[in-house]
C-alpha cells in the first residue's frame, strides 16, 4: 500500500509495474485501509463477510 498521496504519476507508475512483476498488487496513492478476503490490511474496520464488496476513495 502506498499511504502518501505526494507521488508523481511518473513515480507511482514505475512502482506499480514493479509490484506487477513480482505478482503483487499495490494499491494507492493515499491509501491506508482494506480488506480482502476477510483479512484487514493496515487499518481497517470490524465487519461481517456477506455478498457486496465495496471500493471506495479515501475517507473511509
């Protein structure tokens, strides 16, 4: 995950082609908070699994 939201788009292109090449997903700029498959990542709230998945912007 990529917390800071101060990254070029020059910057943030070359780090998710890296993460793409060692078969990992990097989510962000400025973000902090998520859950897949039921496992929170950094921080994330207590919810129950059910059938809707939601994606959001920051502020969650």
């Amino acid at each position: 995950m990529l917390f800071s939201d101060n990254v070029t788009v020059e910057d943030e292109l070359c780090l998710k082609k890296l993460a793409v090449e060692k078969g990992l997903l990097m989510m962000g700029p400025d973000c902090g908070t998520a859950i897949i498959n039921g496992v929170p990542l950094c921080f994330a709230n207590a919810v129950r699994c059910g059938r809707i998945g939601l994606v959001g912007a920051s502020g969650t």
